[in-house]
C-alpha cells in the first residue's frame, strides 16, 4: 500500500499548476452507490456488500463538514449434521466530522480532518425454528491528513493517511485513495479504496458537485 500512496502523490503533485474556475474542486457535494466490505482472515475471505452515501458542505473558505452512512451484509447458508441454518452478518457505519483545505497551487490542496464514526456489528442466526441476533457497537475517532487535486481538467484525485480508534479496538493506520472521473462541472463517476488493519473497503458511485 506505501508504494500505491507514493504514486498517487507523484501523480497529484505533478497537476498542472494553472486552472480556471471552471476546475476549481468543490467541497459540497453528495455522493453515493455500492460498497464492499473485505475481511482478511486466517482460512476466509468473507464480503459484504451493500451501499453507501456521503456529503460534504463548505461553511467557509477553508472549512468543511461533512458526514455519511453504509450498510453492508452477507448471508451464509450452511448445514451440518443437526439440519440447515443461516448466518447474516451486517455492519452498519455512520460518520460525522469536520475538515480544512489549504491550496498548494490551484489544482492541489492540502486537507486535514477528524471525525467521530460508529461501528455496529450485527449477526444474526436462523435454523427454521430458533432466531438468535447478536449486536456489537464500538465508537471511534478518526484524524487523517491528505492531498486531493486535479491531474486534469475532467479527473481528480485523493489520498488520505490517519489513525483510527476505538472504545472496543486497538488503534490502527487507516489509508484511502480514490478519484474521480467528470462528465461535466456537477456530475462525475467516482471510486475509492479504503484499508486499515485486515479490512479493505471498496466503493463506487456517483457524486453531484455544487
């Protein structure tokens, strides 16, 4: 991952150094689409799949807040030697903070955020006959620093490293890299990695800029 971080900084620092107005990067807009959520574990691999939606809005030059919400879940279908059950597992996470940029050039800033976000953990087991759920809820905080700018006009790119931590985990890096491909100066597809201790995630989606 330090390699993949290396080079999205290569590729951002080297942004042109002019841009018009038009290619000014927005910091209100609301996103949102699929996710997937991937477990690294000794003899499994679980996914989770879901969907997700975040927004971001300026409440001042440099400052930002911003929040979001996703739901994955899987559901296995097993059998041994008593009969059939089931498992679903869903994960549900919330998230709420508050941002600053600082231009490097026009088409580079800098950023800095920090934010509160929730966990919850649900499973849930069914054999025809029995139902039993089992919800575990921990609470984190999150500060990253990053570098987000505009290779060219119609794409965009970011990265982020931070450290998480929690009421019920043991503190971990966290590092994300995403962009954005435009089709015009509202709309464009994204797409982004996030990873942090045996856990990746990924998303895609559509954000609309104002």
């Amino acid at each position: 991952m330090r390699k993949m971080l290396v080079l999205a900084a290569a590729l951002l620092a080297a942004a042109p150094m002019a841009a018009s107005a038009a290619d000014a990067m927005s910091y209100t807009y609301v996103e949102g689409g699929w996710t997937q959520l991937q477990v690294s574990t000794p003899g499994s691999n679980p996914k989770l799949d879901g969907g997700f939606i975040r927004g971001s809005f300026a409440i001042a030059e440099q400052v930002y807040v911003f929040g979001g919400y996703s739901t994955v879940s899987e559901t296995y279908h097993l059998e041994d030697s008593i009969g059939e059950y089931r498992i679903k597992n869903t994960i549900d996470q919330p998230e709420a903070g508050i941002g600053y940029h600082m231009p490097f050039t026009d088409r580079l800033d800098f950023t800095a955020d920090i934010a509160w976000m929730r966990i919850n953990n649900e499973v849930k087991f069914e054999d025809g006959e029995f139902s039993e759920t089992e919800k575990v809820h921990t609470n984190a905080g999150r500060g990253s620093l990053g570098l987000r700018g505009k290779p060219s006009r119609a794409t965009e790119a970011w990265l982020k490293a931070g450290y998480i931590d929690g009421s019920d985990m043991d503190g971990e890096w966290i590092g994300t890299l995403g962009g954005q491909v435009s089709f015009n100066r509202n709309w464009g597809l994204i797409g982004e990695v996030q990873y942090f201790d045996d856990i990746t995630q990924y998303s895609v989606g559509v954000r609309a800029s104002f």
